[in-house]
C-alpha cells in the first residue's frame, strides 16, 4: 500500500502500511446466536475462527435497538438520535460527517454493499435510485451495489444506479461483490474501506434445504432462519479467505457486529439468556456480538469483557488509520479501543447513552440506568450488568447513591443529544431540510417497476398489499 502510518498504542509505535478496513454487520442477529457461545444448534465455524485470531467482545452494544440507528452511529461516532436517525426508516441527515467521507478523504477507496437502510425509505428492500441524494454516494461511497432495505436470496439490487439481478444467497452475494471491488483495489495498489451490511437473519427467510438441514427438528421459520445464519457465516470464511489469498489479511482491520438484538419467537433463543430482544433497551435489544481481527496488530487473542459499541467504530478506525480530529463532528459519544487491541484498560471513561422512542439508557461500566415512560412521567430501573446480566433484579431502591449519580449522567447526556436533535452542531445550527421517512411504493421513480416487480416473492404480496 502507498501509504505510511504510525499507530500509537499503549504498549509501542507500530509502523507500516495504512491498514485497509472492512466493517461487516448483520441484520437482526442476537447476542447468542454464535458457535462460541455454546449455541445449541447454530455452528458458527468461521465467526468461531475468527474469535480465536482476534478480540473478542462479550460486551458490545449496537447503536439502538432497532437497524437503521445503529447505521447511523457506526458512519457517525455519535448515538442515533443526534443524526436525525430517531427510529428505522429515517434518513440520516446531509449535515453529518461521515467516516465513508473521512476515509475517502484520506486517499481510501470506499465501498458499500448490502443493505442501506439511511436515505427515508421504508418497506422491502430496493436498488438505490442513482440520484438519491440519501444513498451511499452522498455519504462517502464511490463503489455500491446496495438496496434500501432487507434483502433475500436472489436479491435485485442497484449498482451504483444501476439495477441487475444477483443470484443466490444474499450474504454470499455481498461477499462477492465485495470482494471484486477489493481485489481491484489491491491491484492498484489502493488501501480500500469497504463496508457490508447483511441482509440476514432479518425477516423474511429464505435458506436453502442444504443450508437448514441440520435443524430439521425445529419449527419451519426456525430452518429457515437459522439456515440463512450458516450461509451467513460461510459468506464470513469466503471473506476471510479472499483477504488471504490477496495477501492483505494481516494489514487489514476486519470487524463483524450486529445491528440489533435478536428476534423473539424462536426456540433456541436468539439473545443467550439475556433479556428481552429487537426494540428493547434491556441487554437482549441492545447487547450483540462482535469481533475485530486485525492480525498485524492483535497478535495475541483475547476475550474482552470491556464495555464497547458502535458509537466506538468511527473514533477507533480514526485513531488506527490517523484522521484528522476535523473528520468527526462534535459531540461525539464514542472513544477509540485502538490501546484495547494489545491489552485490557480498565474501566470505560465515557458513559454508553442510548435513546429510543420515548426510552432513555446509560452504561457506565458495571451499572446500566433505565428510564422507561409512564403514565406518572418515567419509571427508572437499575441493574448491576456484572452480577446480572439477564437485568432480573432492580437496584433502584438499594443503590440510591448510584441512581443520583446516573441520573446526573443521563439528564447530561439527553440536555446534550437533545441540542443536537435541534441542529446545534452544525455550522448554520438548525436542521437543513431532509427527506421524509415514507415508503417506496409512493416514490414516482420506482412506479414504472411495478408492473415487473408485482411477479417477484419479496415485493408482489407487498405491492398488492399496499395498493388495493
């Protein structure tokens, strides 16, 4: 690669090349769905590898509860609510700095494949609109071929405008496209930042009988569901793999997450004993699985307990590929992990804040802080995450001194979200218009479609639905 660094970390001056990254992220699944877990039924073999070579986190926390937020914190470093990115659905707003458009910046090649999610547009996923001023190109991306929304086997996507039908499962076909655009890379010589958002495991599932048949004694959306999970995992050992025989794989920051937690209704459990799943602020909505693998730099694997999240992802990569402090906009809720990836750290200096319809959550290490509306206002809970994981027993009464201090950080942290929720950080300190939160069917572009997409499984029932 063209480039030289230094990379301070707690223990020496590293120097080499500029590391390539590659953020990997699933849709919808949870804390416990993973082979190294101990999962009843799932295999995870190349998530499992992928552990056993690099950092570990047990304790790592989407952006929100729900998708589309926690997009918006992994490109922005800030919790969901500041970006205008109050729910799913919402379109992450033109004013926000990007680290697509930070990456860039500093001479990267950028790339999105999968799903979007962040330019207003509800409902099934479809290609992007080439002048969709919301989609990944406004936002950093030079390379996409993307959809707006969840995505199935054989998905219809948009190449940068273009829309071309892919064969296949969908997380074999991100993979793939990914994995062109980086080969093309390295043959010029090119450090790329290339991101892949996952249409699995979200609704509706579709797996094929070799890929659900070890779960034959579950119920039929359970195969499905977790057939998707091992076509998942088997995209992450194509990925693996392809960084490899490239030659990059030791210079080359790979980081799988979630962006939720996981679904109920399914037995096994998707969250691992923890409580609750998907729309909640308890650890079962928010807590999900991840993994850096950074070979050059974590040469000794581990399992970290420290309390992390997707609010970390842009002040780390920041930090490992040196950004200047100008790329991220201010207040920014995450902190770099970069002196994590050679040893452990102590305690968390920054509190996790997380907001979500009317909810209100604060991580401070040991202690998680809950402020839940009512009809008297707001119920608070308090729950000691080292003891008790599964949140079954409420401090509120017995850790008084705690509550106080907590609640401080909290009403802190809202005063503070709530300026950027009115446009406070941005030089003309207001929002600038941005598109509305709507679904697709009642865009004018996409109408001339409907006659063909009518006859495809993951738009006809929909379109029939929303057009009667």
């Amino acid at each position: 690669m063209r480039f030289i660094f230094l990379l301070l970390t707690s223990a020496t001056w590293v120097v080499g090349a500029l590391p390539n990254v590659v953020l990997v992220m699933a849709d919808d699944q949870g804390w416990g769905q993973m082979g190294y877990y101990n999962h009843p039924v799932l295999k995870t073999p190349h998530l499992d590898a992928m552990a056993k070579a690099g950092l570990r986190f047990d304790r790592f926390y989407a952006g929100g509860p729900v998708c589309s937020p926690t997009r918006a914190t992994v490109l922005t470093g800030r919790t969901h609510d500041r970006t205008g990115v109050f729910d799913h659905g919402y379109a992450l707003r033109s004013q926000e700095k990007t680290l697509a458009q930070a990456m860039k910046q500093a001479g990267y090649a950028t790339g999105h494949f999968g799903k979007w999610h962040l330019n207003g547009l509800r409902g099934p996923g479809v290609p992007i609109l080439k002048n969709d001023t919301h989609g990944p190109k406004g936002f950093g991306f030079d390379v996409w071929v993307s959809v707006t929304n969840f995505f199935e086997r054989d998905p219809l996507m948009s190449r940068g405008g273009k829309f071309e039908d892919f064969k296949g499962d969908s997380s074999e076909v991100v993979v793939d496209e990914a994995l062109k655009f980086i080969t093309a890379k390295v043959k010029e010589d090119q450090s790329f930042f290339t991101v892949l958002w996952y249409g699995t495991p979200h609704s509706p599932w579709v797996s094929t009988e070799v890929d659900k048949k070890p779960f034959t004694k579950l119920s039929a959306k359970a195969q499905e569901h977790y057939g998707e999970l091992v076509a998942m995992d088997r995209s992450i050992g194509t990925l693996r793999r392809g960084l490899r025989e490239l030659g990059v794989e030791q210079n080359t920051l790979l980081w799988f997450t979630s962006d939720n937690g996981g679904l109920p209704g399914f037995n096994p459990d998707t969250t691992g004993g923890l409580r609750d799943y998907k729309g909640s602020m308890y650890e079962g909505g928010l807590r999900v699985p991840a993994i850096i693998e950074w070979p050059k730099v974590i040469t000794e694997p581990r399992i970290t307990k420290y309390p992390a999240g997707a609010v970390d992802i842009f002040p780390t990569i920041a930090q490992a590929v040196r950004l200047p402090a100008s790329s991220m906009l201010q207040p920014q809720d995450g902190l770099s992990l970069v002196s994590l990836f050679t040893k452990e750290i102590g305690p968390r200096k920054k509190v996790l804040p997380f907001r979500s319809r009317g909810r209100v959550a604060i991580i401070d290490n040991d202690y998680k802080l809950i402020s839940l509306p009512n009809k008297r206002g707001a119920k608070l809970e308090l729950y000691n995450l080292a003891k008790d994981t599964a949140e079954t027993t409420n401090l509120f009464e017995k850790e008084p001194k705690i509550v106080r201090r907590m609640q401080m950080q909290m009403e802190a942290a809202n005063a503070s979200i709530e300026a950027s929720v009115a446009g406070k950080d941005y030089p003309e300190g207001k929002v600038s218009p941005q598109p509305p939160r709507i679904f697709w069917h009642t865009v004018d572009a996409y109408k001339p479609f409907f006659p063909e997409w009518r006859k495809r499984p993951e738009y006809g029932a929909w379109l029939k639905k929303r057009l009667k």
